[in-house]
C-alpha cells in the first residue's frame, strides 16, 4: 500500500495544512473489507501529532439544496469552536476567511471542493469564519465541532465581502445570511 507523503501514524489518514496557519485538509483513505467500505472520519492521535487538539463535542449535519450559499459564519469568544467539516453527500465549494488579527494568514482566503464521493475533510480552527456553496442538490455536510452552539455568539460576515470567488454570482441565500455584516465593517471578537 502506498502512504500520502503527509501520512502521520494512520494509514487511513494524511493531513496537511492548507495556506491558512492552522487550518488543515484531512484525507481519509476507505478500508475495504469484501462488500463493505469503512472510513475512518476521526483519529485524535494522528490530529495531535500536527499539533492540532481538537476533541469533539457537538456533531450536526446541514443539508442544501443545488445553489444554496451558506456563509461566512464563526462562534465569536468566549464560545468559539474549532469544526472538523466533511461532505457526506453531493459535492460544495468550501471557504474559509481568516479572521485572527495576530495570525500571519490574516484576512487570506483559502477554498477546495468537498464531495460525498471524495474523502477530503477540513480542519477550521477557531477564528475563521467558513462558508459553502452546494454544486448538487441534497449536498451534505457533517461538522464535528470542538463547543456547543451557542445562539447568542453565533456570528458570521457578508459572503461576498471578503474577496472569495465564489462559483456563482446569484445564489441562494438565506435572509440571515444576506443581512450578515461586511467585511469591512466588522468589529473583531477574535
């Protein structure tokens, strides 16, 4: 069998860390065992050997329909948490904007497609704000998430004022999500 150059002791998982600091893609490789496939969706041992402490406390599921934007959303401090995001079904455009004023990725922007056919995840630590936009109908997208939803420090900025390019100018987008601050005039919990 041959390992990802990023193998790091699991040789069902190789990580590496995107051009945002802290943020990672985590591949999964499937375990194929006669008609049934086994994905390993997480190791703490082989996040904690990139130095990612990541223990999870929540897990949710979103599904969109083909055109929903979904996005750019954080859990502001004291409450933030760090997401472990995998497409279960369909396939999206993933983004993630960093808002850490003292991280050398400061305001960058970093994207990858994410499909149920796929076995990519993404690591997001806590700053960064993530958005989607579902290319099929039905796309599904799992967080496993480092802290519980908190509704009163559920946050996020505009999607389309951080200079994303995303894949289509006229999606949908929740009433929510289109009245989210722009980037510009953001006050910064981070």
């Amino acid at each position: 069998m041959q390992y990802s150059p990023f193998f790091v002791g699991n040789p069902h998982m190789s990580i590496r860390e995107t051009s945002i600091a802290g943020c990672y893609l985590v591949e999964r490789t499937a375990l194929r065992d006669g008609p049934r496939t086994i994905h390993d969706l997480y190791d703490n041992a082989a996040l904690r050997q990139v130095g990612i402490d990541f223990e999870i406390h929540e897990v949710l599921l979103s599904s969109s329909a083909k055109k929903v934007l979904r996005g750019l959303h954080f859990q502001a401090p004291p409450h933030g948490t760090a997401k472990l995001v995998a497409c279960l079904s369909g396939e999206v455009f993933d983004a993630v904007v960093d808002l850490r004023p003292k991280s050398p990725t400061y305001l960058k922007i970093f994207t990858t497609r994410l499909s149920g056919n796929g076995n990519t995840m993404i690591y997001i630590p806590e700053g960064l704000a993530h958005g989607f936009y579902a290319y099929e109908d039905n796309s599904t997208i799992l967080y496993m998430t480092s802290g519980v939803f908190s509704p009163k420090h559920d946050s996020g900025i505009h999607w389309n004022s951080a200079g994303i390019a995303w894949p289509d100018t006229d999606p949908i987008i929740s009433e929510r999500d289109q009245n989210l601050v722009r980037l510009e005039e953001f006050e910064n919990p981070f």
